[in-house]
C-alpha cells in the first residue's frame, strides 16, 4: 500500500521513559540522536520512569543537564506515584507533538538511520505503525551478538516502534502492565504493522540491569537449542558504530573479581529443582552436599542454576541468568552437560574451571559441547573407574592424569546409620530405588512371578516415580506390571522414608547393566542400613559392594537362575553377617570427606 500523499520531511518526536540509574545510558542516547541524519527532529519527550520517589528529583536534574547540551527541544514528564509501564508508555506518547513518533529506549543503540528509515518507510505507505521483529541484539556480558528469528508480520517489541500520530487515536497501552504491554498497543499483534529492516532500526543491549533478562533466550540460540535467537559471528562494531560501542559497553560491562571462593555454575534446561528439598535426584544432592561442606570447610560458596534462590545453609543459590561472566572466580565448576553448553560458548575467566560429570552416557549434545568448549576445562570429576572408562570409550580419547579425578559421591552416612523408629527388617521384603528405566521392567517380567511364586510373603517396594519417563509405551507396560501382587509403588519419597524402608527391606534389588549409572549412592546408603544389594558384575556394580550376579540383560532365562538364587538368599541363616561387613565398606565416604578430596585437588 502505497501513500501518494505528502513529499515534505513530517515532523518527528523522539519518546523515551527512564530511570536514575540509567542516566549514563541516556548521554549515549543523547548523541546518537544527534548523529541522526533525520533533520526534522522538533523534540525529545522523556519520561520518569525511576521506581523510587526518593529518585525522582535527582533524575529530573540529570534531564536538566542534557537539555543544557542540547539544541532540540525536551519535553520532560514527571511521575505519579502508583504509575505502572502502560501509564508512563501512555503518558509519553500522547504528549508528542510531531507528525510521527519514534521510540528509542534509553539503554540501546540506533542507528544514524533509525528516524531516516522510519519515516520513509512510514511515508511510503498508508499503514499506520512500524516495528521490526528479526531485530539484532549484543549481549555485552556475553560478548555474542545474536538476530531474533521474525515471530510475525505483525510482531515487533516496543523499542522499534513508530507510528503516525493518527495511530494513537485508536491504540494505547495496557495502563495496568508494568511488563508485556506491547500487544495491548497492537491488538494483539494483528494491527498491519511496516516491517523495518533490522540493521537501520536498532541493536538490543542485553545486559545484567535489564528489566528483562535476555540471557535464557540468547544461551538457546548460541547452543542451538532453540531457534528463537541466531549468533551472528561477526565484529560487534560492524553493526554497533564507534565510539558507541565503546561506551556502551563501558556502561554494562565492569570486570571484578568474584567474593566466592568456589562458584557452581549448572546451567539451565535442566529440571527446576528446591535445594532445600529432601527428595533431590543424586546428581542435585550432589551440588547442595558439596557446596554446603565447602562451606562448612571455611569456603565462601554460590550455586547458580535451574532453582528456587534462597540461601541453605551458608550456601548461596542464584538463578542461572544471573551468573556473572564479567567476574573472575578462583575455582569453576561445570555441572553436567548443562554447565558445559551454558557456559563453554562464553568467555570465562577462572583459576581452574572443573567439570563434575554426572553422566553415564554421553549424549549428543555433551559430545558437540566438549569438542567446542571441553579445551577450557582443567580437570573432570568422575565417580568411578567405570566412569572414566566411559568417558574415553565414547570420546575416544584418553584424557591424561593431570586433567581428571575420581572421587565418589559422599553418602549420608549419619542419615542412614540409625535405625530411627526401629522397624523390623522383613526377611521378605525388597526395595528399588533407582529410575525405573534401569532395569525394573525386566524384573518385573521374568524374575518377581518367579519370586513370588516361591515365596507369596514376598514384597517389592518402589521409589522413584514415573515423572521424568517419556516414553508413553513404557509407563503404560510398567503401569500395568506394578500392579501385580506384591509390588507396591511408592513414586518419588523424602530421604526419612526412603532409610525407613531400607531398614523393612532384606534386600535391594538393582539388576542392570545400565551405563547411566556411575556411581550408584543408592547402593552404598542401603549397605549402611543392611538392605544387601543384589547386583549385576556390570561395570561400576562390580566397584560397589553387594551380592552380584553374572546378568544377560533381556535373556528371561538369566533372570530366572538369579530369581533362584534369590530365593536361596531369603533362606540363608548367615546374612547378618554379611550386613555387618557391609556397614564396614570402604566405599561409605561421608560427603565432608569427599568435599575435601576436591579441595585438595586445588594444589
């Protein structure tokens, strides 16, 4: 649609709302406006934006000063108390006077051409507003410049918006909204809006102050697990001019020195997780065990990851979007894959960056991200000497002493060594309490109606829970196998019942030759309560203490000789005897213990 009307130069009003701390932002924006190459700019209507009243006068002399500088005119508006975005948003625009408006935020960069190509484009055509969708964005922390994929035709954010004045008669903001409030101003994203090209409108800054944080968004694109964002792998200053890009990052970018002695950074796109819950997954046990007898140990300690914030016992717990890569830590460590991608593609700057691996095996993702970023690593953490074994099996390398340590999960030994409400032990009773993917349904299949036939006292006990599996299939197999008699699922249980039903049960049933597990603290904590484990001889089962078993995974025939075995086990009048040499393993490191096996690690 083309606008055969006016030729002349409109007028243009420049609106932007800002805060106290963002003063040093607004002298950027003041020149940039000025290297505008739009001539027929007649004002600059800022807006208080500032969310202290304590705040406001003092912001209100910042704008006096810029106007001392300034030859075009601004139009300052002061804030009510209890006015949110939408209000101010409202505010500033109505209060422009010129023929087109065009937002500039006050924290990112435009163009020369950004009014220039607004107005043209907005000239060209009887559409009423403009924004831009595939917008770029620097993140200054991150030092990554990305471009958001189009969301729509229709789609922009607010910082690209122009509009004729002709658009406010029917359009306004969502007065109530203090974020979001962009589709309230364009009926939901279906107003016909110009799309502007992305290079002449504006250049995102993504940095720690943002009112929204950006750093979710930007991970995804880099690491390739979304498509919401791209990298560009080009020089910053190819989009975002000199000195500009100089000053801006000057303003969001300060390098320090971190106050924590140790900092575990695990990343995101994991599962959310409560460190103060007590039915954790091992592999978060693992983090909030750690960190607190670091603490504990006199270390001053900061988890950043997929969590609930709260400070536990000494230990502080961020977000993972807040990690601070302008600081420079003493020790790093990586969390699983998710460490690795979050943090590998990104300039960190350590002592000595460490990776505890968790994983068994090595998925996809994990192999791309070592091959990238694994350089960067000083030293991974294994569990075992399968784990290990693991690793250079299926990176095909053979990583050298220096740069790798085995050390077991701790077991929490004062936990599961008393018997707190002195239950019986049944010499029937089994439990499970790994992931029911590592081999429950076999046993269930081929070996429990063996079992129970033998002995209809018999009781299996399960604990876990179904609520990571996906495979629709299995859960509705295992739904149905559960159900049989003498087996009661219990799902996901606190530590306190889980030790209880260690002490009810005779035995620990864990038959598997599954290379997810690679330490097995569920193992150990049964030897501590006299539970026997009942084990295959396949790989970090043959380090683990326990009763095991030569397993051909699948053979129903295997499982029906070791369900033999099992009933001769139940009969068996020496076990004590065995579970009093259980409770002596070596293998039963307290996690203090182990906390400082890494520290020593550090010299």
């Amino acid at each position: 649609m083309v606008n055969k009307g006016k030729t002349r130069n409109p007028t243009v009003s420049i609106v932007t709302i800002t805060q106290l701390k963002r003063f040093p932002c607004m002298e950027v924006l003041k020149d940039m406006i000025k290297a505008q190459t739009y001539q027929n700019i007649i004002e600059w209507v800022i807006v208080e934006g500032s969310p202290l009243e304590s705040e406001w006068s003092e912001n209100s002399a910042n704008i006096e000063k810029l106007r001392d500088e300034f030859k075009i005119p601004i139009v300052y508006l002061e804030k009510k108390p209890g006015e949110k975005l939408g209000a101010l948003r409202n505010k500033g625009n109505n209060a422009c006077s010129g023929e087109i408006t065009v937002v500039m935020d006050d924290d990112d960069y435009y163009p020369a051409e950004r009014v220039q190509h607004a107005v043209e484009k907005l000239s060209a055509s009887n559409l009423l507003i403009a924004g831009c969708s595939d917008m770029y964005i620097y993140d200054y922390t991150l030092e990554k410049l990305c471009k958001f994929k189009k969301f729509g035709e229709n789609h922009s954010v607010n910082s690209c918006f122009a509009w004729k004045k002709k658009y406010l008669e029917k359009h306004s903001h969502d007065a109530s909204k203090d974020t979001g409030e962009e589709p309230s101003f364009t009926n939901d994203f279906k107003e016909p809006m110009i799309q502007l090209e992305a290079n002449k409108t504006i250049i995102q800054s993504s940095h720690s102050t943002n009112t929204y944080n950006k750093r979710e968004i930007l991970t995804g694109g880099i690491a390739k697990i979304t498509d919401t964002a791209k990298e560009i792998n080009e020089d910053p200053t190819n989009y975002i001019k000199e000195p500009f890009f100089t000053r801006l990052k000057n303003i969001f970018y300060k390098e320090q020195k971190s106050k924590y002695d140790i900092v575990y950074f695990a990343g995101g796109y994991s599962i959310s997780w409560d460190p103060t819950a007590k039915s954790l997954t091992g592999s978060e046990q693992a983090i909030v065990h750690l960190s607190t007898n670091w603490v504990k140990l006199g270390k001053k300690v900061a988890v950043y990851g997929l969590l609930k914030e709260c400070v536990y016992e000494g230990v502080e717990f961020f977000d993972w979007k807040k990690f601070p890569f302008n600081e420079t830590f003493d020790t790093l460590v990586l969390w699983r894959v998710y460490g690795l991608l979050c943090g590998g593609p990104f300039p960190m700057k350590a002592n000595r960056i460490w990776l505890d691996l968790h994983d068994g095996i090595v998925i996809k993702e994990f192999l791309e991200n070592w091959y990238r970023y694994g350089s960067k690593v000083n030293k991974v953490f294994f569990k075992s000497n399968f784990h290990k074994e693991l690793f250079d099996k299926s990176l095909r390398i053979t990583l050298p002493k220096e740069r790798y340590a085995i050390i077991p999960n701790g077991v929490r030994v004062d936990e599961f060594s008393v018997n707190l409400e002195n239950v019986p032990r049944n010499p029937f009773r089994f439990c499970y309490c790994s992931c029911y993917t590592r081999g429950l349904l076999p046993i269930l299949q081929y070996m429990w109606p063996i079992i129970m036939n033998a002995e209809p006292r018999a009781e299996l006990h399960l604990y876990y829970g179904m609520g990571s599996v996906m495979d629709k299939e299995f859960k509705a197999n295992m739904t149905e196998l559960i159900s049989r008699p003498g087996v009661m699922d219990h799902g996901r249980q606190p530590l306190e019942i889980i030790a209880r039903e260690k002490y009810m049960s005779s035995f620990h049933l864990y038959l598997t030759n599954s290379d997810s597990e690679i330490d097995c603290i569920t193992v150990r904590e049964s030897c501590l309560t006299g539970a026997i484990p009942i084990l295959s001889k396949h790989g970090i089962f043959n380090e683990r203490d326990g009763i095991h078993f030569e397993l051909s995974e699948g053979n129903p025939m295997s499982y029906a000789m070791i369900a033999m075995e099992i009933i001769k086990l139940m009969k068996d009048k020496n076990l004590d005897i065995l579970r009093q040499n259980l409770k002596a393993s070596k293998n039963l490191i307290r996690w203090v213990d182990v906390a400082t096996k890494w520290l020593q690690e550090e010299f």
